[in-house]
C-alpha cells in the first residue's frame, strides 16, 4: 500500500476523478501495472507541489480499461506500453499503435513485465 | 594505400546504452582526437569505410543494420564496440535481446569493455585499418547480408 | 497536399535510434508521431532474474549519460522499502556524484546541440571542457560512464582527501570555460537567430503535457525535485531552481547553463559540509512492501516503483524516465515548424531513448 492511495472501483468512477485531478492543478506522473488476482492493477499517479496523489484500480480479466489520454495526451504513451508489454487494450487511446509501440510481429509475446 | 589514411566511420547504435556511443564520439573530440589518422564521422553509409557498431541487436533494429550495411561500398570494415556488441554482454538474456552483432552481420574486430575507453575504441580503429587494407589489395568483397528468416519481417 | 518524411532511425543528428515520421505540408510540419522500439531490451522483466544488489548495476546500464543518478535513486528506492538510514557521508558522496554526472550531461548536450545548428567548433569546444569532468569521474569512482557510486545502504566508495583537492581544483578551472560558453550560447547572433522563439511552450501547456526538467522550467514552472522535501540534503546547501519563462528552445538552453553554475555550486557547498565518518549502512535480510522515488535527473524527474514479496528478486520495477515524459509534447510543439528546425525542437528536450525504452 502506498502513500496517499485512492481505491477506485469502476471506469466511469475513475474518468470523473482523473478529471477532477487534473481541474485542481495536478500533473500526470506515470502508471505502474501489477500483475494481480488473474487481472492487473493499475497505479496511476500525480503530482502536485511535489507530493504525490496514487490511485489504484483494478482491472478484471478480459477487461478493457479506458485510457485517460483524452484528459492528459501524455497518458498515451504509457497505455501504449503497456498494450505492448501485458497485452492489455485501453479503449479510445489517443494514438493507439496497437501493440507495436516497441515490438514487431515477430518479437516475444506479452505479457513480459 | 590511400584508403587506410583516410578512413570515414559511420557510427550505427543499434541497442547499446549510450555509454559506448559518447565514448565513440569523445574519440572525435578534440583530446583523443581520431581525426589525426585521418578518421572522420560521416552520416550517410554510402561514403563510409568502416562501420562501428554499438550496442546489441534487438528485433527492431535488426532490419536497420542489415540495411546500412548493404549500403557501405566494398572494402568495408565492421567494428563491435563494447560488451553489447560483441555478445549482448550484460543484457544477454533479456527477452528482447538477439545477441551479438555478429548474429547477422560479419564482424572483423571486437573492443571489448563496458564502456570500452576512448584508447581502447582508437585501438580497435587503427586494428581495422589494417584489416581494411589487406582487404581492399585481396579485392575481397562483403557479401550481402540476408536474413535467415525468423529474425524479423521485412515490414517491421 | 501533405507528404510523409521519416526522420530518423539513422540521422546523423540523433545520437541514438529513434524515428519520427513527420508530415510535411509545403516545408512546414503539420503532425508528427514517434515511432519507438529500436532501443527497447525488456529490463523491467529482466530483473527478475537477478537479486536486488545485482539490479543496480542493471540500472546503472539504463542509459550511460545519467547513470549514476540512476543507480542512487534506485538504491533510495529499495532503501525505503528497508526504511534504513543513509549515514551522512554517504548522502554527500552521492549528491556530489550525482552533480558531476549533471554537469557532463549538460556539456555533453550543448555540444550535441552545438552540432546540431551546425556550430562544429562550439561542439568540440563543449566536449573538451567535459573530459576534464570525466576525468574527476575516473579518479574518483574508477570508470569515466558507467560509475557504481552508490549501493544499497549507501556509497561504495569514499573520497580521499587528494580526490577532493583534485575536484575543487577541476571546479576552479571550469568554472570560466562555462562562463566562455555561456558567452556564445547566449549572445552569439547566430546561435540567438537559431533559437529565439523556436517552438514555443506556455508555462500552462509544459505543465499539462506532463513535461519534465529544464522543458517544464524553461517554460516558468518551478519544479525541481532537488527542491522538494524528498531528499533533505539540498535543502541544506542551499539549492534554487534554475527557472526561465520564455519556453522557446532559448530559454531551455539557458536554463541548462544556469544548472551548470549550480551543479558547481552544490558540489562545493556539498564538499564544505560533508562530515566524516561511515559510508554505507550494512542491510540485512530482502525487501518487502513497494515504494516510490523521484529524483532530479539531468533531464528531468525520474520515477521509480519498486515492490518486493521478501525474496531476493524484486517483483516489480517500473522506471518512468523523463524523456519518456518530454517525447509526447513533441506531438504539441513539432506542428508549425519548418522541417529544418525539427532536429533543434527535437533536441532541446535532451532526448534519451535508451532510458525511454529501457
């Protein structure tokens, strides 16, 4: 568990906060995915005034997350990777490379994290 | 004669960490200064002699060397600078990681070292040169390098 | 009618492999998408592999510009999760470390930025005064890149009192061939033709785009982890961010030679300050719990999550380097310039991709 951690528990929920986030000023840090319970947990997290805001959400398996790059643009690389690295698929990515961010067809197959 | 005064490098990073690459560039630089044998860093492979590769191949980038090693103009010389390139050195192993330089191309010198230093780079050079000289008196030619199929598609 | 331009892998103003594809509207970009992967070796999986110890010097490797402040904040990272204490000494070597891994970084980049508006003296002048640095590095540590400064607990190495002399004297000496450099980069016509007002960034838009480092400060926000309650230590020697408010590609450079004074600055403060005594903590037993940590990288803010199930092996390392953070407001700067401005706006948020792609 981490420092100042929210627990979110559905996408709509989680949109409507990241939203309000980013309304109070905060900057989008990174996400962090675990591999969880079959399914994965994502670790978003913001910074402001240099004190950092996680919230955590659970995706179940065979969930589609929905990506936050419609709120930050700079969310789309990190949800890219992640399509890339644990084979997950983030519904309306800004610019979705579908899986090629950094590998080819022919490069091992997810999940390698 | 004259090719081994003046050979033109052509520095290639395929996978490495950038600490060979500054350490291949400080060898430009004024205190190593590679330039006193006539060396000098060229962008485009089809003006250069000797290729000096970086870093470890991986399944993207594989197709980029192969393609700028077509281009080099016989003789050619190809140095692996540093452990990456000439194993895959400490990161042998990861998932990503196909080896090696020589996995696809021929290599004719290694400087081993993570990072090798400036001297060792101008040593493993000046070793080329030679190299590069039998070469091109034995009129040798470089073959061009074909992949062997299951590395990586040609649309990658 | 718009035409596809791939920049890169192989360009012979990018250091390293990474491709742009630009679209090109009459000489004028319109869009631009980075294309990654060339560099990308998996070593958030890979460090499964090895025990906690052996992953710093995995992390060291990540990219051999800022490798040493890799290695310390991944060592403060697995020391949360330890909840040890650094002894002071320690936190000295490292931010003294981690401050001349700064300052060669930034020489390293104005000369790579030097080449890149074709300013081929300026580069060999930049390069020269940084060997001097690498050579400090070198006596000091023992390698010129890779330096294994830090280790869990604390320091691996300690300074002797002739290392120190021959530090304050480097110092001494570098101190005006920065201010020579300073001269040019920032008065130079040309150089000021160059970068004056080349993609521009508001303070607002820096600070959504989630930038990081002298990208975020060369647009007026002041955000420097160096100054945050983190990492105690520089509070003590009296830092201040070094902040410009332009945005352009101008005022991001000054911003980075501003960092130079205060990288020379802290080393001496930090030298005047250090206590003796140990070095390093001795650390017990495998880590369990997870913990995050930032540090203040030469590019920016580097974030590292690291969780341990209390064996030897971490069972997850996740690193958000801050090029990662600087790549996506390229898409928002890049339109608008002309084609033979991109490699300049490309540089100037100092790209690593080896760090991006790890």
């Amino acid at each position: 568990m981490l420092e100042n951690e929210v627990e979110i528990k559905n996408s709509a929920e989680l949109l409507k906060t990241v939203e309000g986030l980013k309304n109070d000023g905060y900057r989008y840090a990174t996400m962090i995915c675990l591999k969880a319970n079959d399914g994965h947990d994502l670790i978003y997290i913001f910074d402001k005034d240099y004190k950092l805001k996680n919230l955590r959400y659970f995706v179940k398996p065979g969930e589609k997350p929905k990506s936050v790059s419609g709120i930050y643009l700079c969310a789309l690389l990190i949800e890219n990777e992640y399509q890339d690295l644990f084979g997950l698929t983030f519904e309306g990515l800004a610019i979705d490379y579908k899986g090629h961010l950094y590998l080819t067809p022919n490069s091992p197959k997810a999940p390698l994290a | 004669m004259s090719l081994a005064k003046s050979p033109w490098i052509i520095h290639v990073n395929c996978n490495s960490c950038n600490g060979c690459d500054i350490e291949v560039v400080a060898c430009l630089t004024p205190l190593y200064d590679a330039e006193r044998f006539g060396v000098l860093n060229i962008g485009t492979p089809k003006q250069a002699d000797i290729m000096v590769v970086t870093g470890s191949i991986n399944y993207k980038n594989v197709n980029v060397l192969k393609n700028i090693y077509n281009q080099i103009p016989d003789p050619k010389v190809v140095l692996a600078v540093g452990a990456c390139a000439s194993t895959g050195g400490i990161f042998h192993g990861c998932y990503n990681v196909i080896g090696g330089v020589d996995q696809v191309i021929p290599v004719d010198a290694y400087v081993p070292g993570c990072c090798p230093r400036p001297e060792a780079i101008l040593d493993g050079v000046v070793a080329a040169l030679s190299i590069l000289e039998s070469k091109s008196q034995g009129k040798i030619k470089g073959k061009e390098v074909k992949l062997k199929g299951n590395e990586v598609p040609s649309n990658a | 009618m718009t035409t596809i331009i791939p920049f890169g892998p192989q360009h012979p103003v990018l250091p390293e492999p990474v491709q742009l594809k630009l679209e090109i509207d009459n000489d004028v970009v319109v869009g631009a998408l980075p294309s990654l992967g060339y560099v990308h070796r998996g070593l958030e999986k890979f460090i499964n592999t090895k025990d906690y110890n052996q992953t710093t010097y995995i992390c060291e490797r990540i990219c051999g510009i800022c490798s040493a402040l890799h290695g310390i904040t991944y060592t403060r990272a697995v020391e949360k999760l330890f909840n040890v204490e650094v002894p002071e000494r320690g936190q000295y070597l490292r931010v003294i470390t981690g401050e001349l891994n700064r300052i060669h970084s930034h020489l390293l980049w104005l000369g790579l930025f030097a080449d890149g508006f074709g300013f081929e003296s300026l580069f060999y002048e930049c390069w020269k005064y940084r060997e001097a640095v690498l050579d400090v590095l070198e006596r000091t540590t023992g390698n010129r890149v890779i330096h294994s400064m830090s280790k869990v607990g604390g320091a691996s190495k300690d300074f002797t009192d002739e290392h120190i002399n021959l530090l304050l004297k480097t110092l001494d000496t570098l101190e005006p061939q920065v201010k020579d450099l300073e001269r040019v980069f920032v008065n130079n016509y040309t150089v000021k033709k160059r970068l004056v007002g080349l993609a521009t960034m508001s303070k607002q838009l820096a600070y959504e785009a989630g930038t990081a480092g002298p990208t975020l400060r060369g647009s007026g926000n002041s955000i420097d982890l160096r100054d945050s309650s983190d990492w105690d230590i520089y509070k003590d020697l009296g830092f201040k961010p070094a902040v410009e408010k332009d945005g352009d590609c101008y005022a991001r450079t000054k911003v980075r030679i501003t960092e130079l004074y205060d990288s020379i600055k802290l080393i001496r403060n930090a030298i005047s300050k250090m206590p003796k005594g140990e070095i390093a903590t001795p650390i017990k037993g495998f880590p369990t719990g997870e913990a995050i940590m930032r540090t203040e990288q030469p590019r920016g803010e580097v974030v590292y999550y690291v969780k341990g199930n209390g064996t030897k092996n971490l069972e997850r390392l996740k690193i958000r380097t801050p090029t990662f953070a600087n790549i996506p407001s390229l898409l928002l700067t890049l339109p608008g310039i002309k084609l033979a401005d991109v490699p300049l706006v490309v540089l100037t948020i100092d790209p690593c991709i080896s760090c991006t792609e790890r």
